[in-house]
C-alpha cells in the first residue's frame, strides 16, 4: 500500500508539471513567429523615431512682429537681421564685410535704444580693443597663444532708469558676429545674432521692473580663437567683477571663471564652417525656440532680487555634487535636480539591485552562480559580435565605394550598412551565451527534474535560459549605473532608467516567489511596458548622437591624410553596435526559441545588401551640393629653408580635404590644371601638417609678390649666466593673421613684444607634440612687427653650422605661416572647376586662400 499510494501521488503531480509548461504539441503553437518579432523591431524602430521627431523636430510656430508684439519674441524680425548679414557673404575678421556687419548691428542697436520703454535705460557702446593676448589650457587650444588685435565689439547695456543697483548686477548675453573666411554663417552665427537683437528689443520693453541689468554683447574674433570674448572678459566692466552670470563659455568660464548657458545648434552638422551654412537650413522655429527660451530665462533671472546672489553662492561652493542633472521629457517638460540627488537616488538603486541580485543567487546556490556568469558572457559575445562585424563593414567601403564615408550626405544609410550587421552580431552572440546556457541547464534539470520528459525538459530549458538572457540586461545596464555614478556623469540617468523600468515590468508580470515552480514563456506586454519609458527618454538622444557624429566625418581628418580612410566609417560602426547592444538587449531576447530566426535573419542580411548596392553603384551619392565634401584649395608661396635670400620661394597651388578619401573624384574636373597628389605632397602649414594632397605650378606665380613675403630675422644671440637667449624679428608684411610655431624641445620659454608693451610674458607654456604654437588675428590697423625672445633648454641640439649643412634633415627652431584673404588666378580658376558637391571648410587653423611660408632651422646661428 506505501507503495501504491507513493505511486498515485506521482502519477498526480506529474500533469500539473507538464500543464504548467504546455510541451509537446502546444510548444509549437507558442513560439514567436516571425511576424510578430519583426512587427516588435518594427514598433520599436518607429517609437524611436517618433521620439526623436518629437523631442528634436517639434518646433513652435514661428510669430511676426504682430503676433510677437512689443514685448514678445519674433523669428521673422530676427530672421531679417540674419538676411541681411548673410548677404554680406564672409565676414571674417579684418574684412570690409565684418566692418559693414558691424555697423548694422550698431545701427539696429541704436533703433532699439530710441524705442525702449520710458522707464528703461538703455546704454549703447561700441568697444575697441587694441591689442592683447590669451593663454586656454583645455581643448583645442592647448599648447597655443592666441593673439588679437584692432577687434571691435557692440556693447547693448538694458538697464532700469531707477534702480542704480541694478548697473552693477548685469547677466551677458554673448555671441560673435564674425565668420570664417568659407561662409556666410547663418547659423554660426549670423542667426545667434539676429536672436541677440531681438531679444534685446523685447528685454527693453521689459526691464522697468528687473533687479539686474542684462548686457548684450556683439563680439569679433570668436572664429579665430574665441579672441572677442576674451578681449572684453579682461577690459570693460569685467575688470570690475560686475558681471555675475555669462555665456560664450569657455573664455567666461575659464578665464573669468563665470557660470553660465552655452546655446548651439546640432542639426546638420555637416555644413558647419562651409559654404553651405545658408539661411535655407534654418528650420523654420528654430529661431523661435531658442528665442523664447532665452526671453523666459532672462525675464525670470532678470527680475529676481536673488538670482544673482545665490548664482555667486552657488559659484563659490561649485563641487561636483552641486552641479545640475537636467534632461527633457519630449521636448516638453524639463527635470532638474543635484549631482547629490542623483548620486544618492543611484547608490540607493545600485544597493537594492545588489541585494536582490545576492539574495537571489545565493538561493539559486552553485547551479544559479554558473547561470548568472553564463548570461553575463552572453552580454560580452554580444558586444563583441555587435562591434566586429560592422567595423569589417567599415573596413571594406573605403575599398569598393566611390568615397570611404559614402553615406555623409544620406545617414539613414548606417542603418543598413552598420546598423544591420551590428543587430546580427549581437544576436548571433547572444546566442551563443543562450545556448550555453541551455547546455549547463540541461545538466541541471537532468538532475533535479528527472521526472520531465524530454520534450518538456527542452522545453523548460529554453524557457529558462530566455529569462536568464533577459535579465542580462539588468547587469548590463547595472555596470553602466555604478560606472556613471562613480565617474558623477550627469547622463547615467539613462541607465537609471534603462534598468529600473524593464526590471520593474519583469517583477510585476513575470517574477514567481516559488522555486519549486517551472518558469513560463516571457509575455510580450512585459517587453512593450518595460521598453516603454527607456525609449522616451532616449531612443532620441542616440538618433541625434549619430546624426552628428556622421556629419562631423566631413572635418574629421584633422591633418589631412593624417587619419587611416576607413577610420570615420569604423567611429561611426562602433558607436552603433555600442548603442544596438544596449537598446537591443531586452528585445533579443525573445528572439531565441522563435522557429523563425533565420527568416529575420535574412531579412537583415537583405537590407544590409540593398544598402550596399545603393553606395557603391552611386546610386545614392554620398555627398551633395548641401551636404559637400571639404576640399580646400591654397595658393602657397614657400620660403622655408631660404636662409641667405638669394633664391627665388617656391610657389604653387595645394589641394587637401579634411574628409577621409583621395582627391580622385575632384581630379577628374580638374584634368587640364596639372596636380599631381600622393603622400609625398607633405606641406607644414604649422598649426597642422597636410599628409596628403596635391600639387599643381601650373600659373602659380602670378597673383602675389616677394615682398609679401614675411621675413625671421636673428637680432641677436648670447649667452648670460649660462642661459642663452636669442632675440628674432618678426615681419609679416602684409598679413595680419598668422600662425607660429615654437620648438618646446629646444626653447624653455619665450616672450612676444610689440615696439614696448609686452604681450607675452614668461611662464606657463604647454606643448602638443613638442610645439607651442602663436596664433594671431586682428583688424586693417594690427601692428605686422613683433619681436620674439627665446630661452633656450639647458638640453638643447648642440650642432656645429657645419655638421648642420651636412645633415638631410635638420631641425626647425620656429615655423611661419601668414595667411592673406586674397583669391589669386590660379585659385580663382581652380574653385571654379571643382564638383558642386565640393567645398572649402574654414576654421581658425585653417590657411586663407593664399598663404606663405617661412622658418628658421635650429642650427641656423649656431656656430
């Protein structure tokens, strides 16, 4: 009887292990079609999307000067201050267009002044800078000096008439009106201008009533090293310590040590400092966006009797722990809070997901452990597999496409040649990880469930191991938390929400207190709800992240064909299997125990093809009139080595892009111009070496002249206490924008003086690659003489002049680049025949169209 009764409880429990399971025929009826895995990725690529159109694309209705008002903010008045300064055409620094750009800012200025209310103050000025000089330590312009001279700049003080006070608690708003030398800058920023002047027209109608003045500033020199912002920061009133809040930011931040709001633009990056930069690309609202943003936080700050205190306070106790986390919801509402919040919200979370994942291994025992590290390899197969086979793809293009980036002009096309190589990778490691995870729980089901059939057993497997894959994501994306938080990165709040959400979903509808009880099939509401808040917060964050990053390829190559061609594709590869693996990694999981994972697997491999066709037939170019590739063309006048004056510089115009790739295509238009282009084609243009390009002396010794030549003289050379010290004269003829270049191997430190005043002083000099580079910008009226005295290392090359001539390659002390805002013949023909789907790209580093090179070699006094 024991036995039978043993025998009959058996035969009862067993049912209800197969009926919580559904197994054997049932098996079929519940695995995950295709259909229904594709309309997931469907769904989700879509709310991604809408996320990002939503978030980035909804904009506010642009408003007339009717509809604005008195007091309000109009785009289509500050779209006709952007008009009119963008049909000045380039208005660089020094230039007739940047003088007439200025007295329209004045004039408007003005305007605004005779029609503020009655119980406002408005202060007009326009600020001359004569001459000096500034040292950044961070970013690009470590190692260098920049210097200015001759600048002006627009001061628009708004003040109330009877509140004294408020003259000596301003809040700046910044901008610069000039431009490179390729654009006519409607967005950088011929557009943050017309802002400016509207802003301060409706701010005149309301500053009767505010505690602090506001102060707009119309600065010069911005392109050429932020030189205006710094010009005023350490004249004017900020000798004083009477501004209190600011923007243009690094020179405010860094050299006044200002807390402040940095406004700019991300959409389009591609035609950033070309010519391309036209009005046509403002979208319409975007004016009125930022507008009504500035109007509101100026309104507010402005009227606050304790704005500007507590901004000091705050300036004065600035820890990590006090800086802001803020982010957007849509585009709609704004959340703010404490570095200390966030630290302490995200330690509380971290804890929690520690203990709970403790407690729930430690119940798990040994067999539970193993099935943790197993999903947590998975996460690394999958990142692995992710990042290889897109960058094999990043690889090949350079190979078979007209251009080694050829999807510059269209990005949706990453999609399909990274982004679907990248989502099959990440699969294809995940599984990996899933069905190691089924061999190990094989053994342990074979050992604590022998009474589950076969079918039931795999059944159940596969169950598990989809629920261990998922819960993955929870560690992935629990590293990712305590890495921010401990770094106090302000975005961890994504991962914040990454894993709190899903896991939050995955406790509420999946999770069983009984572990005696066999797991069951993951409900797709789980995945839609526990996806739901991740994707709006930052499904368009990463559309927008690659969207810039594909357009900052066209200027990537710094020192051009300095950069392997396939190394913008492999950046932008990366960057979209890193976001895949981690978006994906909920969504994969349901993909594993689908009968139709090939059929999803082809569907990628087919979209990956009809993306490749479209870029290597041409069928879909890969750059465009509005989206150009950078080409610049540079009449080069080259005195380097000429030390005695007797032979003739050596003249001829040079081809180079900043954008990845041979100039072949280009080529082809210029057939009959004689280039010749390899990497032999090297030209020092001191701030940056051309590694690759070409060459042409096809009539290239017409359009300038020898004594435009700028000229290194050695004054003297002597030797006290030890210490040699030289004494060179510079003459840059002509130019009055120039680049020179200090050999820090050589020199310990140097000083730059200008007939008495001395404009740089000794100490604090830093180096890149053994370089300390001088840049100068300044007006028609900026002196062309300067004197430079060097301090030679005790370390320094100890050659004979003799061993010097002898020697192939002997070092330069100083290198010199004068750049003249002139278009010669040559260049003029040149510019012409170029493609329409060419460009030439400007920056502060960047040569004018005609540029003249000379140095001096180390050895060149030594005796």
């Amino acid at each position: 009887m024991p036995r039978g009764q043993s025998s009959s409880m058996s035969t009862r429990e067993k049912p209800k292990v197969d009926q919580a399971v559904d197994p054997n025929e049932d098996n079929r009826k519940h695995r995950r079609g295709a259909y229904l895995l594709l309309g997931l990725l469907i769904v989700f690529l879509h709310g991604s999307w809408s996320v990002y159109r939503i978030q980035f694309g909804n904009l506010p209705l642009p408003l007339d000067s009717k509809q604005a008002g008195k007091r309000g903010f109009s785009e289509a008045s500050a779209l006709e201050h952007v008009k009119y300064l963008t049909s000045l055409g380039p208005h660089p620094v020094g230039s007739d267009s940047l003088d007439l750009a200025i007295q329209y800012v004045y004039a408007v200025a003005e305007k605004i002044k005779t029609t503020a209310q009655w119980e406002v103050d408005v202060q007009l000025e326009l600020f001359h800078t004569d001459i000096g000089a500034n040292r950044l330590s961070k970013g690009l312009f470590k190692g260098k000096t920049l210097l200015y001279s001759d600048l002006k700049h627009v001061l628009l003080r708004v003040v109330p008439k009877y509140m004294p006070e408020a003259e000596e608690n301003l809040i700046l708003v910044s901008s610069h009106i000039d431009t490179v030398s390729t654009t006519e800058g409607a967005g950088d920023c011929s557009s943050c201008v017309g802002v400016m002047l509207e802003l301060a027209r409706g701010v005149a109608q309301w500053a009767h009533g505010f505690k602090s003045g506001v102060l707009f500033l119309f600065n010069t020199g911005e392109e050429e090293g932020l030189d205006g912002a710094h010009s005023f920061i350490t004249q004017d009133i900020f000798r004083s310590g009477a501004i209190k809040s600011a923007t243009d930011f690094q020179i405010y931040q860094e050299v006044g040590g200002l807390p402040g709001l940095d406004f700019a633009y991300t959409d389009t990056t591609s035609v950033y400092h070309t010519k391309n930069d036209k009005i046509k690309l403002l979208k319409p609202g975007s004016l009125q966006h930022i507008g009504d943003n500035m109007l509101a936080f100026l309104l507010h700050s402005a009227a606050s009797p304790n704005f500007l205190k507590n901004a000091q306070q705050q300036k004065q106790e600035n820890t990590e722990q006090n800086k802001a986390v803020f982010f957007d919801i849509l585009g709609k509402y704004m959340v703010v809070y404490s570095q200390r919040l966030a630290t302490m919200f995200h330690n509380s979370i971290i804890l929690q997901s520690l203990l709970i994942w403790g407690t729930s291994l430690l119940m798990g025992g040994c067999s539970g452990l193993v099935s943790f590290g197993l999903s947590c390899l998975g996460i690394i197969l999958m990142l692995i597999f992710s990042i290889c086979l897109p960058v094999v793809v990043a690889f090949i293009l350079p190979h078979i496409c007209p251009f080694p980036v050829p999807y510059v002009a269209n990005p949706w096309l990453i999609i399909g040649l990274f982004g679907s190589p990248a989502l099959l990778g990440a699969f294809i490691g995940q599984h990996i990880g899933f069905n190691l995870l089924k061999r190990h729980l094989r053994c342990v089901y074979s050992r604590t469930k022998p009474g589950l059939t076969h079918n039931t057993r795999e059944y159940v497997i596969d169950l598990e191991a989809e629920r261990w894959i998922f819960k993955s994501g929870f560690v992935q994306w629990l590293i990712v938390l305590i890495l921010g938080t401990y770094f106090k990165v302000g975005s961890s709040y994504i991962a914040l929400i990454w894993l709190v959400s899903p896991a939050f979903a995955y406790g509420f509808l999946e999770a069983t207190l009984s572990p005696v009880r066999l797991p069951k099939q993951l409900k797709v509401v789980t995945l839609v709800l526990g996806m739901a808040a991740p994707v709006v917060s930052s499904a368009g964050l990463a559309v927008r992240m690659a969207d810039v990053i594909v357009g900052s390829i066209v200027r990537v190559d710094r020192n051009p064909g300095g950069l392997p061609d396939w190394l913008g594709n492999v950046i932008v590869a990366v960057a979209v299997a890193i976001v895949i693996c981690f978006m994906f990694v909920y969504l994969l999981s349901y993909v594993h125990i689908s009968g139709d994972k090939r059929t999803l697997g082809l569907l990628l491999w087919i979209f990956f093809g009809l993306s490749l066709a479209l870029v290597t037939s041409g069928i879909v170019p890969a750059f465009t009139e509005d989206v150009a590739r950078s080409v610049n063309v540079v009449h080069i006048v080259d005195a380097t080595g000429i030390d005695d004056g007797n032979r003739e510089p050596l003249s001829y115009i040079s081809l180079f892009s900043n954008t990845p790739g041979k100039l072949t295509k280009e080529l082809v238009d210029l057939g009959d111009e004689e280039f010749f282009c390899g990497r032999n084609m090297t030209t020092d243009f001191v701030t940056f070496t051309m590694k690759y390009g070409c060459w042409s002396y096809k009539d290239s010794s017409t359009g300038w002249s020898k004594s435009e030549v700028p000229t290194l003289r050695v004054e003297s050379d002597s030797v006290t206490d030890s210490a040699r010290q030289t004494v060179i004269s510079v003459d840059t003829k002509s130019s009055t924008r120039w680049s020179l270049g200090i050999n820090k191997q050589e020199i310990d430190d140097f000083t730059v003086q200008v007939d008495s005043e001395k404009l740089v002083l000794l100490g604090d000099k830093t180096e890149v690659d053994g370089w300390h580079t001088i840049q100068f910008a300044g007006g028609k009226n900026s002196p062309t003489k300067f004197q430079l005295t060097l301090y030679w290392s005790n370390t320094a090359t100890k050659t004979s002049r003799r061993e010097a001539k002898e020697a192939s390659d002997v070092p330069l002390l100083v290198k010199l680049r004068t750049d003249v805002n002139r278009v010669t013949p040559q260049v003029t023909n040149v510019l012409e025949k170029l493609p329409r789907w060419s460009t030439p790209f400007g920056k502060s580093t960047s040569p004018y169209t005609l540029a003249f090179l000379t140095d001096l070699p180390v050895n060149i006094f030594r005796q």
